[in-house]
C-alpha cells in the first residue's frame, strides 16, 4: 500500500515538474549577449536621431516613445515560427511591440543584412509615421525554453534608410506595457503570463558590464537569480503604465543637489537604451562638472550675453521662473506656461535656423539659463561669478549627437552622481557612468549621461538605461506593479 501512494506521488511530482519550464529552480533563463559601444553605434545613432524620433502612437493616445535602438547592446535570441526561425533582438522594456525583418521587407537595404521572417498572412499594418513599417503575423514564439503560442507580432517591410544596416541585431522584443504597444497587440511578456508559462509575473535583468566577460548578462522570466544580486531590493511603485515608470527623488553631483527633482522626477527603466537621459540643463551642469566636453554654442551665450542680467534681476525679483522666458519675449506663452511641440533633443534644436529672438532654441536657452541661474542663487554666489558659470555650461552642452567626450586620464578625479530612489541614494561611480570606445591611443571615453527634453505633462522624464542597470539588478514586478533595485553581483 505505502508503495502504491509512493508511486502515485511520485507520477504527481513528475507531471507537476514536466509542467514546469526546462530549469532547475523554475525560472526561465535568456542569456544575454553584448557588443561594446563603438564609433560604429555612435554614428548610427547620430544619423538615426538625425532622421528623428519613431513615433509609435496610436492616434487617441498621447504617448510619446523614446526609442533610439541604435543605442542598445545587450541582445539575445528568440525563435518564431515552427520550425522555428532563429532572431536575434533586443529585450526592450522602454517599448511593447515585437518585431522582426519580413521577407516582403524588398525596398530597404538594411533587410537584406538581417534574418527575415516568412508569413502567412497579408494583414497589413502601418509601424507608424516614421521609419519601420510593416504589418502583423501570428506564429509560436520560442523563448528560451517557453513556447509561447499565437503571438501576434509585426513584420517590418520597411526599416530606415542605411541607419539599421548598422544595427547588430534583427528586431525588438519589447516588455513595456500594453498602453504603448502598436495596434493594441498583446506583448509577449502579457501571453506568457496568461498562458501560465511562468511560476511569477516577474522578470529581472541581470546586465554584466565586464567588457571582456563572455557572459552578456542574463533575464529571467518568472522570478529573480539571488546570485545576481546582493542584499535587498529597494521596491517603489510604477506611476503610471505605458513605460516602467516611477517617481524619482534629488538628483545629486557629488554631494550638491542640482534641485530639479527635489519635488520629484517622472523617471523610467529602459533596457533599450545604453546610456543615462536627461533633461539637457542638468545634464549639461553634469557634463561640466565631470570635464565633458560638447559644441560650443555661440548661440546660448549669446542668450545669456544679451539676457542673463535681466534674468537675474528677475530671479531676484522672486517672478515665477517658468514666465521668465516668455516676459523677455523668447518664448511663446499660453498664459502658463511655453507653448512646447513635446519631444525634441538638442540635436534638433541645433539643426533649426536661429532667425528671430522668439524661436525654439533661443526659448531653449533661455530656459537652460533660468535654471542654471536659479541654482546658483541658492549656492549665494555673485552676479558676475554665476554669469561666467553659466557661460561655462554653454560651452558644455552636448554634441549634436547627444554624446560628451571626456579625458580618460581624469576619470579618478570626477564626483559621484546619485539618484533619490524609494527615499534611499543610488549611487554610480566615474568608472560606471564613463563608457571607454576603441583601444590603446584610439580609446575615446564618453559621459554615460545624454540629453533629451520632453515637454510637460509627460515630462521632464529621466532614462535610466544600460548604464544604471549595469550596476543595478533591477526587478519588473508586473503582478503588483512595482520596480525593484538592488546592487549587481
């Protein structure tokens, strides 16, 4: 009798164990592999940011995507399809869509350099107004050892122009919410959960920043690896779905507060995204404090040149800061505040005709030149020190690429940057934000810090991507929609 309740158990544990994903402690593991950021990328992105920005709304939503997928560098590999066709794409959490080459992909040069899809289907889809179009299929999904069935996906009969022959992978894998995906297709991330393929709805990323290790990093669906980690997460709740987002605290160089997010910062985790974005006046103060070097801009030191006193009498004056720009006459005002267009880098400004006093890079400046000058106030310096400060910055500002180059030889001597997460310091050494490209005399280090400006309400919002991961396992709790933190092991 005891062996027949033996044997019956066992079939039980059995059965339970073969319903479980191929692993021995139930997660499912998606090893990541890793270029490292070479000029290749760089110029890729500055031509991909050149063409503009891949809007991905659907048109009764205002959300504005993100993405440079240039900038990416962990990747892995899927399978679509039965047999299934091998992909090699990027882990995406800052978008929601998967994409892969079509084989009817026959007008763009990068297809032919990339895997293509072969569907079954003629459903046809527009990927939106910029420069990947194409239309959705449905197929298995193979991740790692999860199949994930009838997952709707797109095919990408159009990618832009000679920009993504660069690109090192074939698509996207995108992990961000439903709110933003194209064609309100379910994600991946959504059927896995839903077809009960994993134990929790958790992922977590693991990203090894060891340029020489063989080991890119790691994702693991359906819970966390303790060995990637040390200590406790530091858990904060998502503010709003759409991206992962949450509420950052004080954003801190060396020990001085720059004061734009002491009343709190949109921020979102991008696994999409290499570097750390950020509104382009606190990345500029950075990039000055660490010895980043951008273009020097004869046009916003000619805005505080011709304005900068009268912009510090009126600070003084105690006038609202967000109307100071708009009084001079440098931007337009709705009576609140200027009248923005939404999502714009630098490097669009700086491609813009400076005609008139009243356009957009002068009221960018402007604006720049208020919060410069507002924070110094605070550090009590004189009129002629804060203006000559500020002057400095202006010659800070990043490239018209959004990168800033930086002796390497001076990397020991910069400040600590932090983040206010969850009330607690995220803290990121020189040797973690700084990024080194090429070998011997032709290695160039780059600030791990890019500007982008993204208008109220949706912004300012900062990006916190590959360079903070790196150093911060980071955990997506979807089940209770929280992000957790901890330090990387």
């Amino acid at each position: 009798m005891g062996h027949k309740y033996f044997s019956v158990a066992f079939f039980l544990w059995a059965l339970t164990c073969s319903l479980l994903p191929a692993s021995s402690d139930g997660l499912v593991r998606i090893g990541l592999k890793k270029r490292r950021l070479d000029l290749h990328s760089i110029n890729a992105a500055r031509m991909v940011r050149a063409e503009g920005v891949i809007d991905m709304r659907r048109s009764n939503e205002d959300i504005v995507p993100l993405k440079n997928y240039l900038d990416a560098q962990y990747f892995g590999e899927i399978g679509i399809g039965t047999p299934p066709q091998t992909f090699t794409v990027i882990f995406d959490t800052g978008s929601s869509n998967l994409w892969v080459p079509s084989s009817k992909c026959y007008f763009s040069i990068a297809c032919y350099f990339h895997i293509r899809y072969k569907s079954r289907t003629s459903c046809e889809i527009n990927y939106g107004s910029g420069s990947i179009s194409g239309f959705f299929s449905e197929d298995n999904v193979e991740v790692g050892d999860l199949v994930v069935k009838d997952q709707a996906f797109i095919e990408a009969t159009r990618e832009g122009s000679f920009t993504f022959v660069l690109a090192r992978f074939d698509g996207i894998l995108g992990l961000g919410f439903q709110e933003i995906s194209v064609g309100n297709a379910v994600p991946v991330w959504y059927n896995m959960v839903q077809q009960g393929l994993v134990k929790e709805e958790v992922f977590s990323f693991w990203l090894n920043r060891d340029p020489d290790a063989k080991e890119g990093g790691e994702i693991v669906f359906g819970g966390v690896d303790h060995k990637h980690f040390k200590g406790t997460h530091t858990y904060i709740p998502v503010t709003k779905k759409g991206y992962w987002q949450f509420e950052m605290g004080d954003f801190l160089v060396g020990n001085h507060s720059t004061g734009i997010c002491k009343g709190g910062c949109a921020a979102i985790v991008d696994s999409g995204t290499s570097l750390l974005a950020g509104p382009t006046s606190i990345v500029t103060e950075i990039n000055h404090a660490i010895g980043a070097e951008g273009i020097v801009s004869a046009e916003c030191k000619e805005v505080v040149t011709h304005y900068g006193d009268l912009i510090w009498d009126l600070l003084i004056s105690e006038v609202r800061p967000g109307k100071i720009c708009s009084q001079l006459g440098l931007c337009l005002s709705n009576g609140v505040e200027r009248v923005s267009s939404g999502i714009e880098t630098v490097v669009e400004k700086e491609n813009r005709k400076v005609s008139s006093p009243g356009n957009d890079l002068s009221c960018a400046f402007c604006e720049m030149a208020v919060i410069w000058i507002q924070n110094q106030l605070r550090e009590k310096g004189t009129k002629d020190q804060v203006l000559k400060y500020v002057n400095e910055l202006c010659e800070s500002l990043p490239s018209p690429s959004g990168e800033s180059v930086i002796e390497c030889d001076s990397i020991s001597n910069m400040p600590d940057i932090a983040f206010t997460i969850g009330n607690k310091s995220f803290v990121l050494t020189p040797e973690q934000y700084i990024l080194r490209t090429g070998d011997g005399i032709a290695t160039v280090c780059i600030s791990g810090f890019m500007a982008i400006d993204i208008a109220p309400p949706l912004g300012p919002l900062w990006i916190l991507g590959d360079v903070f991961m790196g150093v911060y396992h980071t955990v997506f709790d979807f089940g209770n929609l929280q992000l957790g933190f901890a330090e990387a092991a």
